[in-house]
C-alpha cells in the first residue's frame, strides 16, 4: 500500500471541477450486445401519446434499434439517458425478442459540480500519516470519491424502457 | 502494448466502475467480466433487500437456528465481527434494527422483532459456513459488503491477468498495479473538491453522514450510527480512508464517525490504515441534535 495525500493547506485554488468518461460509443454498445448481429435499424420513437403512457416527459427521445441477423430479428438495444442531481448518465439497455435483459452498460458518465476546488476545515483531523502537495489537485478529474452516487434514476430509467418495450416494441399476443 | 477496457455497470445501490489494462483486448474483456460476476454475486449473497440474499434467508429464520450462507457472506462476518471487537462495538452490523425504526431500511420479512439489547456479540459463526442468531437481531452489512465487492473484484481482475486495474464502486475504490492513481475527493456537501490522494495497490473509501441524513421525528438523523448509544454519528462530517483492502476502508470510514481521534488512531494503525476526516461544522454546515 502507498500513499500521498494530497491536500489544499494554502488559499482556494480556481480549477474546472467535473469528470466525465466515455465507457462505450453507440456502435460499439450494439456490437457487445449482439455480436452476432448483421444490421441495426433505426426503430422509430413511439408518438407523444404513447409515450405518456409510458410516464414520460415530453421530448424524452430514446434511440432504438433493432438487431437483425440475416433478416431474423435478435432484440433491441436502447439508448436513454438519465440526470440526477449532478449526473447524467447515457446508458444502453439490450434485450431479447422476449423483452428479457440481454445486457445494461452505461455508455457515457458526466458529472459537474459547479464549484471549484473548495477550501473547508481539512487540517482538522489527519489519523496516520499526512503530506500536501496541492499542485496535483489541478490535475483532469479522472477518479472521485466522496458522497456516494445513487443509481436510483438508472433504475428509474431502465423501467421506462421496460414500459416502452411492453407498449411499443412487444409483438403482439 | 496493453490495452484498456473501462465498464459502469449499476450494482450494490451505486454505479460501479471497473477499469482493467491486460495485453490484449479479450484478456481484458474476459477480466472485467469476471469482476463484474463476482459484484453480483457478493452483491445477492449480501443485499438486505433481496428477499434471497443470505441475510434475507437469516432474518426469516426462527433465533437460534442455523443457516447455511456462502462462503463469502462468512469472510464478510468474520471480518465485520472482529472490527466490532476492535472498535469496542463502534462498527456494529446488528444495527439494522434502529435503521429500519428511522425508515432507512425497508422491514425485512422477519418472525420477530430485534431486541433493543441484541448486539453483534450475538451473531455466532458456527463453521461449515454456518451462521446462527442467539437473540433477535437484524444485520445490515451495508457499511463493508460494498467495500468487500470491490476486493473481489480486483482478485477477479489479477487471476485473469490485468496488469493495472481499478474497481469503483460509488466511491469505494481499490487500485492494483504499478502506476500510482490520483483520486479527487469530493467535499462535505458533495459538490466540489476537496482534496485528492495518490494510491498505488491501495484501497479508498468515503463517507459523508450529511448526504445520508433525514429528518426523522423533528431531528436529523443519518445512517450512521454509534451502536453503542444508538445515536447518530458524523452528520456534518466526511471521512476518507485509505488501507490495504476496501473492506477495511468502506467498515473503518464509519469507526472514524464514532470514535474520538485517539481511539480511532488506535483501530486504524490495527490494520494499516490512514484517515483524513472533515468536519463541515467549522465552516457552518449542518445545524441540529443528533436523533
């Protein structure tokens, strides 16, 4: 185990908080989820009504696709997006000809806190050993740690496109 | 030349991210995909919502009978229990009860109700992955279970080859590998910087009792508790751990809520662990009585 802190001791330092990473692009979601797929076509975005029936807001727009093999239909995958407090997630849902989960990956993570590197009441309690060097603080964000996220608007989303899927894309019985 | 493969995937209540550089892409692929199948598995085992978790199948036994857990759940008991030892009873698991009494945790389909007296000395690991219940008593492993899936995660990630890896569950994290990371830490309040730590073959965790808290019967009340009174701990703090696994860091972030520095000083140097914790009351945060 090898550890630097790296803590702010001296005035604040101004710097763009905000991480963002890029997991999958929508062409690569769709070969991860059908490998065996031939042809993604474009379904189109149910129309206002139903998608109230759904329980969404107006202007919600998910990409669809359908997953053709040799022109046998092998699922769909959905991209939607989500916002939380902070946080928007674009994520994909892949499912069946049956509507059963196939796969759920997020695509892209994005998340802005609108501050800056803030100056509160670090040197209050260090419990080992301690070092600074604010230098490093300035560095792109890659990682985070702190006040865990919740995946309740994931959850939230992926039973949307369960709905959508149910009203939309099911066949019918 | 290595090559990368990042995945975020939603698991334990949070999103959890596994990163993994191995030699060539199916390596790195096939090593992800081992991590992510060992959070979900930790993930069931532990869950105290899913009525087939392990905890689950406890809860809805009769006191004093025994049950057969995974191997898993037991490392996870045997290691919760022998922080509520060292903590003399800080860390506790057999909180659950007072959680679900504040409604932060839903009621589990249970025969009885816990025992207000009931504490982690009653939780008995019998072997053979047996574990039994002497008095009424609901566990909660929900401040070390997600710090446990990280663990196996990264275990997942060397057997299958990574050279360099990182599993972030939330917050949670643990990096493998050569290269120093640099992780930012979020402030009190969660919405800027706070300060950043360089790790190598570390793990981090964070916890901050404001983002938890709740108004409950006319005062704040958070998850985390000090289950020797019962009261609530660290409201208008955070607390970030760094130690050699995340199971450690994830239990430890709730030791350094409940314990004056010198006690906390004590358990952490136990088990190679080092903590900064920050307290919002010195720049006006959060005002109220502890529940």
């Amino acid at each position: 185990m090898h550890v630097r802190w790296l803590i702010p001791l001296g005035a604040a330092v101004a710097s763009p908080v905000a991480l963002a990473t890029q997991y999958l692009s929508v062409p690569q979601a769709q070969q991860e989820a059908f490998p065996g797929a031939g042809e993604f076509r474009a379904v189109p975005v149910p129309d206002a009504a139903a998608l109230a029936a759904v329980g969404v807001p107006a202007g919600w727009a998910p990409q669809i696709f359908e997953a053709d093999a040799s022109g046998k239909k092998l699922g769909w995958l959905i991209v939607d997006q989500v916002i939380g407090k902070s946080e928007a997630i674009t994520y994909a849902l892949a499912l069946d000809t049956a509507g059963a989960v196939i796969s759920l990956e997020v695509l892209e993570y994005r998340e802005s806190h609108g501050g800056e590197v803030r100056m509160p009441a670090w040197r209050k309690q260090f419990v080992g050993k301690t070092a600074a060097d604010a230098a490093a603080l300035n560095r792109e964000i890659k990682i985070i740690s702190g006040a865990t996220l919740s995946c309740r608007h994931l959850t939230e989303g992926v039973q949307r496109l369960l709905r959508l899927y149910a009203l939309a894309l099911r066949a019918p019985a | 030349m290595s090559v990368a493969l990042q995945r975020a995937r939603p698991w334990l209540g949070t999103l959890v991210e596994v990163c993994a550089e191995a030699s060539a892409a199916q390596c790195a692929r096939r090593a992800v995909e081992a991590a992510f199948a060992e959070i979900e598995a930790v993930h069931r085992c532990m869950s105290f919502h899913d009525a087939d978790s392990d905890l689950s199948r406890l809860h809805a036994a009769a006191v004093g009978t025994a049950v057969m857990v995974d191997a898993r759940t037991v490392e996870v008991l045997r290691c919760a229990l022998d922080l509520a030892a060292r903590s003399h009873g800080r860390f506790d698991l057999g909180v659950a009860g007072k959680l679900v009494a504040r409604g932060f945790l839903p009621r589990p389909r249970s025969p009885f109700t816990p025992d207000a007296a009931a504490n982690w000395r009653d939780i008995e690991l019998l072997g053979d992955d047996r574990v039994r219940l002497r008095r009424p008593l609901w566990i909660d492993l929900g401040g070390i279970a997600k710090g446990y899936a990280v663990d196996r995660a990264i275990a997942a990630l060397q057997e299958h080859g990574a050279t360099q890896m990182r599993v972030n569950a939330g917050g949670d994290l643990r990096v493998a590998g050569p290269r120093e990371e640099v992780v930012h830490l979020r402030d009190v309040e969660g919405r800027g910087i706070a300060g950043a730590v360089a790790l190598r073959d570390a793990a981090l965790a964070s916890s901050a009792g404001a983002a938890t808290r709740q108004r409950c019967d006319d005062r704040w009340s958070g998850t985390h508790l000090d289950a020797r009174s019962g009261e609530t701990v660290g409201l208008s703090s955070s607390a970030s751990v760094v130690a050699p696994t995340c199971m450690i860091a994830d239990a430890l972030t709730k030791v350094a809520f409940a314990a004056t520095p010198a006690f906390a000083r004590r358990v952490f140097a136990h088990y190679g662990a080092q903590a900064v914790i920050n307290d919002m009351r010195d720049c006006g945060g959060v005002k109220g009585r502890a529940a």
